[in-house]
C-alpha cells in the first residue's frame, strides 16, 4: 500500500517533465538507428537479432542512469526528503516504491522496441527463442543498472552528478567483461588473475549466455542479487541522513 | 505531550544540540526561540524522527522516537523549514498525495483535503503548479500539509518566515485556532510573533536551552523583573517616592511633563505589576493616564541571554 503511494507520485513525476519523453525517444532512436543502419540489416541474409542485443545493454547504461539520476538527488535538493521520511512509510518502502516506477518506466521503453523484431518477422524468420531470451536479459541488464542509479543518486543532490557517475559506473562494469579488458587486468595484477574474478561481475558475460538463447539460473541469480545488493546499498544511503 | 530528556547530537566536530531537555503538554503552544544555527531546525527534526539523537531519548505521546518511529510519525504534522512542495504537482494533487501517504481512507481522502483547503484559504491555487506558487501560498500549502491528518502533536519550522504582515495574522491565527487539544512545538525568530501566541518560551543558544518558561517568568529570571511603565497626574517626587515604597519595586525613573509624571520600573516579585500599582493609584487618588507592561521585555531577555557567549 505505502509502495503503491510512492511508486504511483515517482511514476506520474517521470511524465509531468519532458525529461523521460525525450531519453526514451532518443534511446528508441538510436536502437533503431544501430538496427537498421550500422548493421546493414537490410542486406545481412539471415534475420539475426544479436548484435541487436549486444548494443542494448551499453544503451541502457546511460538510458537507466538518465531514469535514475532525479529519483533521490531531486528530493535531498528541494528538502522533500524530509517531508517523505516523517510521513509514516518505512524507507525500504520508499526504496522499493521509487525503483519500480523507474523500472516500468524502463520496462515500458522496452516493450516498444518490440517493433523492430517485428519488423524482423516480417521480412525474414527470426528466432523467437533468443528473442525472447534476449529481451529478458536486457530487462535484467537494465534492471541492474538502474538499481545502481538509484543507489547513486541517494548519494547526490545533483542531478548532474548521479547522471555522470552512474552512467560512467554501468559503462565500466560492462567494460569489466570485454575479453580484451579482462586480459589488460590480469596482466596489470600479475598471477592473480583478478580481470577475471571481476569480469564475472559484469553483466556482459551474462548476457551472453542469454542471447544465445540458453536460460541459466545462475545469471537470474547473478543479476537479482546484485540487484538487491543495490538496493541496499541504496537503503543504507538512505537512512545514514539519520546519524 | 512531548518529552525530551538530555537529547544530543553532534555534527562531526560541531555540537549541533547539547544535552537538550524539555516537556511540552497537550493544550500547550511552545515557541523556540534563538539565533540561527542555534539547534532550533536539529531538535525538531530529532523529535519527527529525521534524526536520531546520538545522546538521551525523547518521546512523543509515550512512544520512543528512535524505538518506534512510525508511531510517532503519524501523530505528528510537521512543516519544516525547507517547506517541501514537488514543484511540478498542482496543490490538490500535492495534498491527495499527502493524505495518502498519512494513510488517510480513500473514502475520508477527498473530504480532508477539500476541508484543509478551505481551512488555509488555498481555493484559489488549487489547480497551480507547486513551483508556480508566491512565497505565501507555498508556506501555506506547507501549513495544509502538516494539518491535514488532524495530528495530536504539530511541529512548525518558522511557519512564518517569508510572509507579509497580513498572512503572518492568518496563520498566527491559524495556529491559536487549532492548539486548544493539540501540542504545538513552533520555532521563529521573530520576537512579537512568540508574544503574540505562545504560553511558553524556550530560548536556545549554541545548542543549549538557556531558558524556558512564560514571557513574565523569563522576564523576572534574566531581567530581574518585568518592566513596567505609566503616566499619572501628580508630582514627580511624590510618584517615585510612593513608588519606591512598594514592595518589589526597583529602578524607579520618574519625568514632569506638564503636570503629569511618566514613570519606568521594574518589578520583581511574582504578582502582575498592574495589579500593585493599581492599589498604589487608588489609594493615593492618582489620575492614570496610561499604564502597561513593557512588551519590550521579552527582546531584552532574548538579547541578554544570546549575547552572553
């Protein structure tokens, strides 16, 4: 009930100023513009998606920051943080209430992507399975990012900032699972191999497996608990105001 | 009623409050006055749960406020200082908002903010913008918001800070008006306002409460007395003579004018000082022309105590 109160004010927020209009219809944009123009899909002769869902998560990372970067920085900056933590809701509420809207917000964006595997389907015969899966990896791609927005911008009162550190933290924690990136790390710690511990942190590896088309428990748990682990984080920004 | 018993609260090196104690009953309105910076914002927002203090424990309506904060939230309204309004929703959707989050029926809803409308006299902005709103109307929009669940307990951050003299009396009025069965813990810097509706005074300093009690009480303890002042027909010798005999009576200055003695003193003792120097002019026949406590008194308690440093 209390998340409903907060979710229903954040997610009426995104649309009373033109800021979500104008980055879903950029992040539309550009995905069509990789699809249909970079990849020559036109010419490519089997009507494969998968490159399609190897941009979006590097999208999303300044997509969800850009979703994220108002949720707690607007409420330190205009002082409605102290009106929303002595009205009776508990702030894990606030947290969960806050995150969702961004989420639907992000879940809405990408539901009307689905036009361009239409438009796959109509021209060729694509691979519903890896779609599928694919959108269901971006979803937790996204999810995870914007959960570490959400997290930074508890930090900051500036917009500015929570926009430029999360997008620069998502950048660099999918960085962390480029082969060549890894390769750099291990070599710069020696025999510790520490590229490749923290690539297995990076979204980008789990992201493979579910593009191929392969449903893998361990990269839903992957990207749930680091997920939650945000949120937490995002929890304890939160309430140290307190002490 | 509230209870605050040797609260603290540091920030890094800076006592923000220091060891704060202070009781406010139901029924009461309790002004809290000091400088800025002086712990005024620290304390109200330790006893809405806010913060948490690092040192004692205080309670609101017999629930702890680290221990049960949710309790405590929803009993008191709170407006503070910042005035915290989300520019971009119109006032009533703003209010909705509110009374939700307050947990206010959804049957209940529309007659509340409909009725705290009309209270604060928002029915003209209803349909504005939050951010598009003067000084004024946001501060009242601050006061609905704080009302609007018809709290037991109300904690006010300068809920007249910024506004013209008109609107000061509406919501100075406002307040008297809705105290009677409630506690009222306001803050203000301005001296009159304090005279004009709290029973009780308490002056905090560098985090501390260098006093605390009625205007009269506060007037005795840091002046010494209250002052009081009149104009009689009479001579000027026989004035302060007469007066100087009355018990509790210091400081006498007397001034002719034209047959009439202007008189200034302090009085000491703990009756009204009306009430002696009425039996005094009775007794001796004197015509009074003008007689009254000095309300100038409690801006001599506040600057004797904030200037001590």
């Amino acid at each position: 009930m209390n998340i409903w109160t907060i979710f229903k004010r954040e997610f009426k927020n995104y649309f009373h100023s033109p800021i979500a209009y104008i980055f879903m219809i950029v992040f539309l944009g550009f995905m069509s513009f990789v699809f249909f123009f970079f990849l020559h899909f036109f010419l490519a002769d089997d009507a494969n998606m998968k490159v399609y869902f190897q941009a979006m998560p590097w999208f999303f990372t300044v997509f969800t920051a850009a979703l994220s970067m108002r949720l707690w920085s607007e409420e330190k900056k205009l002082g409605t943080l102290e009106l929303l933590m002595t009205v009776p809701i508990r702030s894990h509420e606030i947290v969960i209430g806050k995150y969702l809207a961004g989420l639907s917000v992000l879940a809405i964006t990408l539901l009307l992507t689905v036009t361009v595997p239409i438009t796959v389907a109509i021209v060729g015969s694509p691979d519903w399975g890896k779609i599928v899966t694919g959108y269901i990896g971006a979803f937790l791609a996204g999810a995870l990012l914007l959960a570490i927005g959400s997290f930074i911008s508890a930090m900051t009162e500036n917009q500015v900032v929570a926009l430029m550190v999360a997008s620069v933290t998502g950048v660099l924690l999918m960085a962390l699972g480029i082969q060549y990136v890894g390769a750099e790390v291990n070599n710069f710690f020696g025999e510790w191999k520490v590229g490749d511990f923290l690539a297995y942190f990076s979204p980008l590896n789990h992201l493979d497996t579910l593009d191929r088309g392969v449903l893998d428990l361990r990269d839903a748990i992957y990207f749930l608990s680091l997920t939650a682990l945000a949120l937490l984080l995002n929890h304890v920004a939160v309430e140290r105001r307190k002490y | 009623m509230i209870d605050v018993k040797t609260i603290s609260k540091r920030f890094g090196a800076t006592v923000a409050v220091d060891k704060v104690t202070f009781t406010v009953e139901k029924g009461e309105i309790v002004g809290f006055l000091g400088p800025n910076g002086a712990g005024k914002s620290t304390t109200m927002r330790i006893l809405t749960t806010y913060l948490i203090p690092d040192e004692g424990t205080a309670a609101v309506e017999g629930f702890d406020i680290v221990a049960q904060p949710q309790e405590v939230r929803a009993l008191v309204g709170y407006l503070p200082e910042s005035v915290p309004l989300y520019n971009e929703m119109r006032v009533e959707e703003y209010l909705y908002f509110i009374a939700q989050a307050r947990r206010i029926p959804l049957r209940e809803r529309a007659r509340r903010v409909e009725a705290i409308i009309d209270r604060v006299g928002l029915r003209a902005v209803t349909k504005k913008n939050c951010g598009n709103l003067s000084k004024g109307f946001r501060q009242r929009v601050g006061v609905a918001q704080a009302l609007i669940h018809d709290p037991p307990v109300l904690v006010l951050d300068e809920p007249t800070s910024g506004l013209d003299p008109q609107q000061i009396i509406e919501i100075r009025d406002l307040i008297r008006n809705i105290s009677a069965e409630k506690v009222v813990v306001f803050s203000t810097h301005i001296l009159q306002e304090i005279e004009a509706i709290c029973k009780r005074i308490v002056i905090i300093n560098q985090g501390r409460i260098a006093a605390n009690g009625t205007p009269a009480e506060l007037a005795r303890k840091v002046l010494g007395g209250i002052r009081f002042r009149g104009r009689v027909q009479g001579g000027a010798d026989e004035v302060r003579e007469s007066l100087a005999r009355l018990e509790g009576v210091r400081d006498v200055h007397v001034e002719q004018q034209n047959g009439t003695a202007t008189f200034r003193l302090v009085f000491t003792k703990p009756e009204d000082p009306g009430l002696a120097f009425g039996r005094l002019a009775h007794e001796k026949g004197w015509p009074v022309l003008e007689a009254s406590t000095e309300k100038s008194s409690l801006e001599d308690v506040y600057l004797a105590i904030t200037r001590t440093r």
